[in-house]
C-alpha cells in the first residue's frame, strides 16, 4: 500500500504567535531572541523581519543590524507550548500515528485515517483550516508518500500553502530540487557537494553508492536513497529523543589545527541550528574524531545548564579536542571526521574517553 504523509510547519510559529497576541507588532519585522545588545541569537523572525536578512540562530547583534526597525521581543516558551499541545490535539482528531518533531513542526501518517477521508490533500486542507480558525495562526504542508519528500514539499510554499507530490510525479519532483533544500544537508555538507559538482537531485542521483559513501560516511547511503524517492521510515508517535549531534567528514583528512578548528565552528553552528528548531535538555556535550585508519574516539563534558549556544559548543569541543592536537599545530594523526552531539548526563562535571571502531547513536549524520 503507497503511504499518505503529511508534514505540517506552522509558519515563523514564535514570531506569529507574538504578532497575533499583539496587535501592534501586526505587519511588523518582529524578532523574538535575546537583546539587540547581547551575545544571544534569533529564536524566531516573522517574515517581515526575513525580508532583511534574519534567520534563525543568527546573532542579535547582527540581527539588529541587519533590520534597525525590528521589533526584539523575549521568547515565552509557555505561550508557545500551549498553542503547540491544541495543535496537536487537532492532529489527533485525524490519526494517532503523529510524530511531533518540535513545538511547530509534525509528521502525520494519514494512510488511514479516523474520519475515512479517501485524499491526504484533503485531510491536509482540513487541518490547515481547523488550525486557523482555532489559533488564527497559518501553517503550510507537504503531502506525499514518505517523509523525506513530505518534509521538502512544505517549504516550496511557504507561507500558508500546501504541496502535493503524487507518486508519478516523485522523479521529476527530485530531480529538479537544489541539493540544498534537502533536509539535513548544512553549509558544511552543501559546500562538499558543490566542490563534487552535485548542485541538484540530478547530480546526486548521477553520483554511485560508493563514491557517496566514501565522501559523506553513512550519509552517503541516505543520499542515495531519498534521490530515488526512497525512504520507508515509519511516522514514530512515542518516539523519545535521546540525543541531537551534527557531523562532517571531510573531503580529504585533515592535519592542520587551524583547519580542523575552522570545521568544528561550522559544526558547532550547525548543532545550534538544529537546537533552535528542535530544542533538546541535553547537558552532556561529546566530541567524536575518526582518524584517517578509521579508528574512532569520543570524548565526554557535562555541564550543569541545558541550552548552549555555538560559542559555548565550539569552547567546549575545542577543549576536548585539544588533547588531539599538538603543540606543532598538527593533529596527532590525520583526522577524516569530526562531530558534536549533546544528550542527557549520566554525571556532572565527568569527561569521559571511549575508544571504539563502531559508529554509535548519539551522531545521527545529518538525521
């Protein structure tokens, strides 16, 4: 049977929310993060404020620079969470089978679904419409046969729209895609497949398994599924979240420790992305090297606080790797990826060293 997946994305979901509950801030760049003036970076950015060049995980500084007129505004993660639990529940009057991936982002397997609706199109219009006239908030969303391509159909038409990839419209749809809408694929992995030459689905699907997996590790294999269109991971309602990392495996090994230090800050910034969009209490922080023999290390720190920024990730991560660098400026032996990844503390104040040849679960490889 073809899978029916929805994937639903409230729309700059902080900043809307602030906008509808002050009318004043109506058609206004409102960016909802710490102080103009403060080492803190952008939560959230209404589209008013995108249209200047804010992001997410940006500085505010630069945030504030880039856009004078906006509007800075505290984050209320309280707000947020009980207008995220009545979307949910709107969710759930369709199918049981939801996978919340952040406050304002889900999965839904709407196969079969409570109220036999025979088109996920519809069930998507549906929920859309419920969603606004009980939060007056929009959301946009993907409607395919798996998550992967439900998940890039949301955003080519955002805000407040909806895209449908049909079965027979998979390979066209695919192929015509920039590399770098992919989910997962960061400006560290992006700017590797640039310098392959894999500008679109095309280039990517042109590239065989081995070469994939020789560049970008177990990536490599995921690649090469979804640009077939390939992915059967299930919608997982209960699933729990043990861990959030980013990693990157270099096109060549590295040895220079200005390198090696330049590429951590890129992960670094990678991993607070993926914190802001899903939030995650973890307080263990761990570096993983893989050496150019394949031999592997990780090295453990926890910290008493949850939330760390990319400054702090990259203090940290530059810490453990020091004992991996000489005094020469040089690596110890040549080093073909690295990774940072948080999850939950086993202790406080503990660093800890593993030493294995095995991948383990707290990387995920850009997933």
């Amino acid at each position: 049977m073809t899978r029916k997946i929805l994937h639903v994305d409230m729309d700059a979901f902080y900043a809307s929310v602030e906008q509808r509950d002050n009318p004043d801030y109506k058609g206004r760049p409102v960016i909802v993060g710490g102080p103009p003036d403060s080492r803190g970076v952008v939560c959230a950015a209404s589209y008013e404020a995108r249209k200047f060049g804010v992001r997410s995980a940006m500085p505010c500084s630069q945030a504030a620079r880039l856009c004078p007129s906006g509007i800075f505004v505290t984050p209320r993660f309280e707000a947020y969470r009980k207008v995220s639990s009545r979307i949910r529940e709107i969710f759930l009057e369709y199918t049981d089978l939801v996978e919340m991936l952040s406050l304002d982002e889900a999965f839904l397997d709407v196969t079969e679904n409570k109220k036999n609706i025979p088109y996920a199109s519809q069930v998507a219009k549906e929920i859309r419409e419920k969603i606004f006239e009980e939060t007056r908030l929009t959301a946009s969303a993907g409607v395919s046969i798996n998550k992967f391509l439900a998940k890039v159909a949301t955003d080519q038409n955002k805000p407040d729209g909806m895209t449908i990839v049909r079965p027979d419209q998979v390979e066209k749809f695919i192929e015509s895609l920039d590399v770098g809408v992919f989910p997962g694929i960061g400006k560290v992995t992006l700017k590797k497949m640039h310098a392959l030459g894999i500008r679109n689905g095309k280039d990517l699907k042109d590239k065989s398994l081995e070469m994939l997996d020789q560049s970008f590790g177990k990536s490599g294999r995921w690649f090469y599924a979804v640009c077939r269109g390939l992915d059967d991971r299930p919608v997982e309602p209960y699933r729990e979240r043990k861990s959030l990392g980013a990693e990157s495996t270099f096109p060549k090994d590295l040895e220079n420790s200005e390198e090696i230090l330049r590429e951590l800050a890129d992960i670094a910034e990678e991993l607070e992305r993926r914190l802001l969009k899903k939030p995650f209490p973890g307080k263990t922080i761990t570096l993983k090297v893989k050496f150019s023999d394949f031999t592997q290390k990780t090295r453990s720190l926890t910290e008493d606080y949850t939330y760390i920024d990319k400054n702090e990730l990259y203090r940290i991560g530059s810490k453990l790797l020091g004992e991996f660098l000489l005094g020469s400026g040089k690596s110890v032996f040549p080093i073909r990826l690295l990774g940072l990844s948080l999850s939950h503390p086993e202790s406080s104040s503990k660093i800890t060293t593993v030493n294995t040849e095995e991948e383990d679960d707290l990387f995920p490889s850009l997933f």
